[in-house]
C-alpha cells in the first residue's frame, strides 16, 4: 500500500515522477543542499534541504542512499514536511499580553520584563516557586543551555520536559535493570535480527524508516517477527504470531512467556548465572503466571503465548522493540522491567542483534534526556543529590546548585495549579495539547502569576503566556539531535530565519544574563565543547568527528568510535538485575457508566502536537481532521456509522469528533490519535502517574461514546 513517502520520486530514473514543487521552480542546478537531521521522530534521518539559491526557499527534500541511518529512505514526514518552516504565522517578534491581548515589542523590552517578573518571583517565594520545560524538539546545544539556567540562574532543579510523557518509565526501568535507560542496540542490527518482538510499538506509523526496515527483515525470510499490539496494527500483516492483549496487560502477557520459558527449559543458564542477579525474585511471581491465567487477563489464546514465548527464546538472538504502548502506563516502569527480565532470562542483551530496544518518539528525546533536561539528574545522567557531582557544577558553572531533585512535568502543573510554582519557563512545548487532562492543565497555567512561552508558533499554550519570545526551527539553526539508537547528529542551518527570531539557547541566555546570571557562546560549537567536558558519555563527540556520520554514545574520548550496542561484556551497573513484577490493573477500568477503553496515540502523517504538520499542505490534505477509532460490532450496538460525528466523554472533560468504524481496534476500545487541537484526545485521559517515573496513563482510561 501507498505510503506517500516519496521514495518513488526520488528512485525514478527516467524522471516522469517529480515533486510538483521542485519541477515549477527549478532544477537542481538552482538548488543548494544543505545536509542536517530529521525533525519528526527518533529515527534520525538524515535529510538534505535543497534550497533555492535566488528566493532562499526550500524547494525539495532529498536523502543520499548509503547514508546512516535511513540510507535514502524517509517517510511522508521527512519529505514533504517542511511547509512550515515558510508559513506566515511563524513568530517573527516578541510578543507582551496586556490586558488580555498581544502586542508586539523589540527584544529589549521583552527580555527586560521577562527577567524582572522572573527575579521578583524568585526574591519574594523562592528559588522552587519557579519552573521550566525543556524540549524534546530543539538541539542538544539548546537543552544543556536550559538546564544550566534554570538549575545556575532560576537556583532550582524543577526542569523537565516531555520525555516524561513517553519515555520516563524506559529511562527508570532499564537503569535499574542495566544500569542505562536507553537504546541498548542498533538501527541496522534490526534487518539482521533472526527474531523480532515488536510490543506496544506502531513502528509503521510512529518510526516509519525502521518499521520498513522490520518489514523487509521478515520479507526476506530469515526474521521471524511477534506482534504484541492490542490494534490491529500494519506490521501485523507481516507478523507470524500476533498476540492481541487488552491495553494495560502486558505484564500478564510478559511473565505468561518467563513462565513457559522457565517450564520448557528454554532460559539461557550460562547468561543467567554468569551476568545476571536475583533470578529467584521472579521464579515466584512467574510460576504462578501461567498462560492460561494471562489468557484470561489478557485475552490471548494460551497456545498462542506458548508458540511465541517459544519462537523468541529459541532465536540464536531475538530483539525486543517496544515504545509508548509499552511505557505509558502507571505499571510504566513494571511493563520495561518485564521486558528487561524477559532478554535477561534468554541472554538477549549485550549481543548483535539482540537487546530492549525503546524506540524514542520524537526527534531529540533521548538527547534532552542525555542533557539533563530532567529533574533529577545534570547532562549525563549525573545526579543532582550526589555532593560530589553537586561539587563539579558549581564549579564549572560559578553558581551554587540545589540538591534536591525538581518537579516532573504533571507536578509542575498540579504545584502551578496549587499556587506553589509561580512562574514557567517554557521553550518550544504545548502541553495544552500533548499533556494529560488538559482542563486541568489550563487551569494551571492560567493560575501562575508569570508564564513565558518561546516558540516557532502561537501555540496553544503560548496563547495563555504572558511573554511569547520568537525562536528559531531546526533548519534555521546549527547544533545536534540525538537519536533513538544514541547517535548525535548534526543538525545545520540552511535558510535565514522569519524576522527577528533568535535560537533558543541564544534567547535563553540573554534572559540569564539581564538576570544577573552571564552567560555567552559565540556558536552552539562552543556549547558542545563545554557539554563534551562536563558530560562523560559525549566526552569524545566533537562537532569534527560527526561531520559525516554522527557517533553513538557512551563515546568517553576523542580516539574512541562510538558503541554500537550496549552491556557487551558488563552491565553498565555490574551484573543485570531481574525485577520481580506483578501483573497490576489499570487506574481507571470501564464500567457500566464509561464502558469503553480509551487508548491514544500518534499516526503517520502527523506528529506531536500538529504545531508544524498541520502546517503542511501534503501533509493536512492527507489527513486533514482527527477520527475515534471504533469496532463494527460496538458502533452497530450504538447506531454509528463510519464518519458519524460522536460524542467522547471521560470524567475529565467531552470532545465531539467522527467515528471511523474499523476492526482495527478489539471491542470495548477505542482509539484516538492525539495531534489535533479541534478535537484533543488529552481532555479525556487521565494524570494518573507509574509511582516511579511519573509517567502518565496516557494509554488507558475510561469513557463513554454517543452518537450526536
Ligand atoms: Fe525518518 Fe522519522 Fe523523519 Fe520519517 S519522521 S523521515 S522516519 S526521522
């Protein structure tokens, strides 16, 4: 089936299929391309952003074969989603609201109030009435400079940013387990991997390149591939075994394999008690686990979780994909443990071809992650309580640091609602849209005394700001993105940007300096020397030695080639540990009042929060408005029809959106994509939180559908 990726466009030889765009105003010849990384998902793909050399537009988006990590390849995002960068709401002025209105006002003025309504906050209620979010969209260069200011300049460590949303549960649950909360191998080992288990990821949708990747794998014939998806998902189709568990189960399912593992002698005796510790805290809760006791929870045939519990144990090297249908639960971290216990227990982890692979959603997560946008941990995963870290920033950043760790993303807002966090800096997210109940979410922000917006758009959220700062997009800047496999990339400015807007580390450090905190870089380069010296996994990653191809972290010094796979001979925390997990309920069940499942998540032609692909011709006429996703046999029980408007409630808030009845989705779920501010899937989900990361259930919630 037709993808729209444009791969055809660019593999044609004879020239009969072209972009209309490139074809009407110019030719190659016309064109300056300027090579620089994906700004959609954490594949990372690199992309050439052909420019015109009279108008400075972007004409064309073209991507060299050979080159890692997508090899040529890219989705309908990466080449037709760059509308955008040239639309004619970008900000290109600072904005100030008064009296409930914008008008417009230089630099000078901006950044002078900003800083005051900051610095009086902090004089009159303290250092943690103030707060931050980072972002997952902007460089690496960007999110160092934002943890330094709020951490050096603000005194606080309530800095965090939308890796909590997906993947805090994954940078919780491997860390206890492996001691690193990350990718454990490579893209390219996926097309070689004789066994694939692909579980609560829509790798097709939300990591197009590699989802092709895992389809030709098994095209191929010498990958076997296991489904765990409670959607009929695409890459069921080239499945051989697909177990369709109910949303919020899959610690049932997941022990149900341990347990016939166990049973049938399958496990890896040499890996287990050579690398590993604490086998005997699962065999209990395992055992008891049987697959028929799952077949209940979780509605999968018995022989179907034997079959594949057998196919991936089996595989001379089986690995695990899995992304948020995996991680955003409240039994978040407990799904990632089970996961990491099942590759312990097989010996699928520090070997080619192998590991538990989380696949990171948007395009610089896991390098915000790595940067210290977190609340706890500096750039590097160095924690903010331990003296002698505390020590080593306050040296090199000429300030005196807090040990306490901050506020996550849905505790910022609930202390913002409460009163206690009276000002926000937030840098290029919209929570309006991606966080969870977002009814709540407004009143929050709507109850801070100060709230600074800086982005490429009038966003939902910078509409309730105070101060809107106008900031630069990814093609209008220099700097790097990390991607999911922890490969840095550059990322390089090709087109001016729209009027006076500024990068955002530039922006940042000119408010910390009007406040009093100084800080100056000549070029994001220098930033990353200063992050190559204070981080010890990017100690060796020079803006020289990407040039070409970027590098894969841990990378300790500048001889060192980068880590294509991680734990080969230790564990970065000594031995792996397995975790005892017990199967857990989701916080909001169905019940006779709200007797659906509601289950979110993202789809092909868009991304996030839409900000930019609902900005994009091709991409907006493909899919131009949102759909809830219902079984044929519940939308015949409630008179719906395909493209009847519905009315979607939970006990947070209503939405009105069309139904698209489909057997995509079991019965009793349904489904929503969350990109789409006409009808936005998170003013019905709930902030319950996983005790441990913080993450919200994202996944599951209750609520009631009816025809309007
Ligand atoms: Fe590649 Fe992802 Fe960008 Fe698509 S959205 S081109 S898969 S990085």
């Amino acid at each position: 089936m037709c993808e729209t990726c444009g791969q055809c466009v660019s593999a044609c030889p004879t020239g009969a299929l072209y972009e209309r765009a490139a074809r009407s105003r110019g030719q190659a010849k016309d064109f300056i391309k300027t090579r620089t990384t994906c700004p959609y998902c954490g594949v990372g793909c690199q992309l050439d952003l052909n420019v015109h050399k009279k108008t400075g537009e972007i004409i064309r988006i073209t991507s060299e074969p050979g080159v890692i990590p997508n090899d040529g390849n890219t989705c309908v995002k990466g080449r037709f989603g760059t509308d955008f960068i040239g639309s004619m709401e970008r900000l290109t002025t600072p904005l100030i609201k008064e009296k409930g209105v914008f008008r417009e006002a230089d630099w000078d003025e901006a950044l002078n109030l900003a800083a005051k309504r900051f610095q009086e906050i902090k004089e009159k209620y303290g250092s943690d009435a103030l707060a931050g979010l980072s972002s997952a969209r902007t460089t690496n260069e960007d999110n160092y400079i934002m943890q330094k200011f709020i951490r050096a300049g603000f005194g606080t460590n309530n800095v965090d940013h939308c890796a909590r949303l997906c993947h805090a549960s994954t940078v919780a649950g491997l860390a206890r387990a492996f001691g690193s909360g990350a990718m454990t191998n490579s893209i390219e080992e996926i097309r070689r991997a004789p066994c694939i288990f692909v579980i609560g990821s829509n790798t097709t949708e939300c990591h197009p390149v590699i989802g092709t990747l895992i389809r030709q794998a098994v095209a191929a014939g010498s990958t076997k591939l296991i489904v765990a998806d409670p959607r009929k998902i695409s890459l069921t189709d080239s499945a051989h075994i697909h177990l369709r568990q109910r949303s919020g189960t899959d610690v049932a399912l997941i022990n149900a394999m341990m347990n016939v593992i166990i049973e049938e002698g399958l496990e890896d005796r040499n890996f287990i008690q050579s690398r590993t510790e604490g086998l005997e805290d699962i065999r209990e809760a395992v055992k008891e686990n049987t697959p028929e006791f799952a077949e209940a929870v979780t509605g999968v045939p018995a022989d179907a979780i034997r079959e594949a519990a057998r196919m991936y144990a089996e595989a001379p090297a089986a690995s695990i994909i899995y992304s948020m249908g995996i991680t955003q639960h409240t039994t978040g971290t407990d799904n990632v443990l089970s996961l990491a216990n099942l590759a312990l227990l097989t010996g699928n982890v520090g070997k080619e071809c192998s590991g538990v692979n989380p696949l990171r959603g948007q395009n610089n997560v896991q390098g915000a992650c790595d940067l210290g946008a977190l609340p706890n941990v500096y750039n590097g995963y160095q924690k903010v309580d331990d003296p002698v870290i505390q020590e080593k920033f306050e040296e090199a950043w000429n300030a005196s640091l807090s040990t306490k760790p901050g506020l996550t993303v849905v505790e910022i807002m609930n202390a913002a609602s409460d009163g206690e966090v009276k000002g926000l800096y937030i840098m290029g997210e919209n929570p309006m849209i991606s966080d969870p109940d977002i009814g709540h979410v407004k009143e929050g922000l709507e109850n801070l005394d100060f709230l600074l917006v800086q982005d490429i758009f009038l966003s939902e959220t910078a509409q309730l700001a105070d101060i809107v700062l106008p900031a630069c997009c990814f093609a209008e800047k220099d700097g790097t993105f990390t991607n999911t496999e922890r490969r840095v990339q550059r990322v390089r400015k090709a087109v001016d940007p729209p009027g006076t807007a500024m990068e955002d580390w530039r922006i940042i450090c000119e408010i910390a300096t009007h406040m009093g905190y100084t800080m100056h870089y000549e070029n994001s380069e220098k930033i990353q020397e200063e992050i190559c010296s204070l981080t010890p996994i990017y100690r060796g990653i020079t803006y020289s030695r990407i040039d070409n191809v970027g590098l894969q972290w841990p990378c300790p010094s500048e001889t060192h080639p980068g880590t294509r796979f991680l734990h080969k001979d230790q564990f970065s925390r000594g031995l792996g540990k397995f975790h005892k997990v017990v199967f857990l309920n989701p916080k909001e069940m169905p019940d006779s009042e709200f007797p659906f499942i509601l289950t979110t998540g993202r789809m092909l032609q868009h991304w996030h929060t839409g900000t930019m692909t609902r900005r994009c011709e091709v991409l907006d006429d493909l899919v131009p408005h949102g759909a809830l996703e219902i079984n044929p046999s519940n939308a015949e029980k409630l008179n719906i029809s395909h493209g009847d408007l519905v009315a979607v409630k939970s006990r947070r808030g209503r939405i009105e959106v069309p139904a698209n009845v489909t057997e995509k989705v079991a019965r009793g779920t349904v489904f929503m994509a969350f990109h789409f501010r006409e009808h936005p899937a998170n003013a019905l989900t709930i902030a319950a939180l996983d005790p441990i990361a913080k993450i919200p259930e994202l996944k599951v919630c209750a609520v009631q559908v009816e025809k309007l």
